[in-house]
C-alpha cells in the first residue's frame, strides 16, 4: 500500500524559512518522480515543484522559483522542500504526491496519483 | 499565473447526470493529457481520472472524462450523494514546464 506522509509544517514569520518532509513507502521511491501541491485555506490546488526520479530535473512554479528548493534522498525514501523567503501568501496545506509520467498516444502525461494527508504552513508575524 | 479555466459551480439531483468542463490553450489541454481530481470536504485531493479518461483502480464507471482539442469534460452518471465534491482538472503546460490547475468545482447534490 502506497503512503506518503508529510511532515515539518508549522507557524514562521515572513522572511523565515521551514524544510518539509515527506516520507514514503509501498512503492519503488526511486522509479518516480514526485512533486509538490498546495492549497491556500478556502483556495483551489496549486502546483509547487515537481523532482525527476533519480533527482536531476527540478521544476518549479514561478510564484516560488528561487525561493523553493525541492531534494529528494532515494536511500531514505524521502522527498523534501526547502522553503526560504517565506510569504503571507505561502501559506496553506502542503501535499507530496506521487507523480507517474511519460507519454500516451504523443501526448505528455503527468498525474499526481497518490496524495499525502498534507501539512499545513502559516506565514504570519 | 493562469488557470484552466472550469466553472466555479455545478449541481445535479441523485441518479442525474451532470458533466464539469475544463478549458485550456494549446501549451496544455491540447498537447497533454489531462487528469481530474476529487477533494471530498476536510480530505486531500484523489486521482479520479488520468490521461484523458482512464479510471484508476476502485473508481466506478460512473465516472468519464473526454476531451477535444483545448478542452476537456467530466461527466459524472447516476449522481450520488456521496459525489459532493470539488473536482479540479490538470495538465502539464509546455510553456512553463510544470502543471496547471483548474480553479476547481463545486459539485452540489441537491
């Protein structure tokens, strides 16, 4: 069974910074990729940051990007995101997925297709 | 940054069929495939639908999805209760290299 847990939320100022954590088990860490999904209280989904299986491709939204760094320990099975910077409007839940990739018919695939319960970040003073 | 564009709201009476769109440009919907996700009240997201219309394993047939050039639809058959929900579609968008939402249904069952 897949699981996925995260961990490292919590209240931090702006300015400040936070690492979480999600560690998983029930599958192969390393043949996946794995992201990143937030959602600000009472706001839709919204995609953070995304780490290639191996670690070598990082992508990242541009409402983070070089604020975020997201890292992944294959021998841990542990996938992280190291925030800095950190905004009033970083806060919200913080979901790990799974991510399955490649193409179907020519057309790119990328789905999230097990979530973390997620953890929730409060940027306030 | 842009959305996917869906309605804020839907609705549907049990045993009704009510259908979500999803629209898009030409970086996301009509180049990628395109995936849906349910978010029960006080839950994290599930993967409802994957690559345009398949169902993952334990997702009732109730469940469809389809899609035509830059934008997609789900359509929900023989609505239950228990599918009040908000139903977000995705891709992946070739001009910002990561994926993009939909601003999110709200399924009411009246």
């Amino acid at each position: 069974e897949v699981q996925l847990l995260e961990s490292g939320g919590g209240l931090v100022q702006p300015g400040g910074s936070l690492r979480l954590s999600c560690a998983a088990s029930g599958f192969t860490f390393s043949s996946y990729a794995m992201s990143w999904v937030r959602q600000a209280p009472g706001k839709g989904l919204e995609w953070v940051s995304a780490i290639s299986g191996r670690g070598g491709s990082t992508y990242y939204a541009d409402s983070v990007k070089g604020r975020f760094t997201i890292s992944r320990d294959n021998s841990k099975n542990t996938l992280y995101l190291q925030m800095d910077s950190l905004r009033a409007e970083d806060t919200a839940i913080y979901y790990c997925a799974k991510t399955t990739t490649g193409y179907s018919s020519n057309q790119y695939k990328y789905y999230f297709d097990y979530w973390g319960q997620g953890t929730l970040v409060t940027v306030s003073s | 940054q842009s959305v996917l564009t869906q309605p804020p709201s839907a609705s549907g009476t049990p045993g009704q069929r009510v259908t979500i769109s999803c629209s898009g440009s030409s970086s996301n919907i009509g180049s990628n495939t395109v995936d849906w996700y349910q978010q029960l009240p006080g839950t994290a997201p599930k993967l409802l639908l994957y690559s345009n219309n398949q169902r993952p394993s334990g997702v009732p047939d109730r469940f469809s999805g389809s899609k035509s050039g830059t934008s997609a639809s789900l359509a929900i058959s023989g609505l239950q209760s228990e599918d009040e929900a908000d139903y977000y579609c995705a891709a992946w968008d070739d001009s910002l290299n990561g994926v993009l939402f939909g601003g999110g249904t709200k399924l009411t069952v009246l």
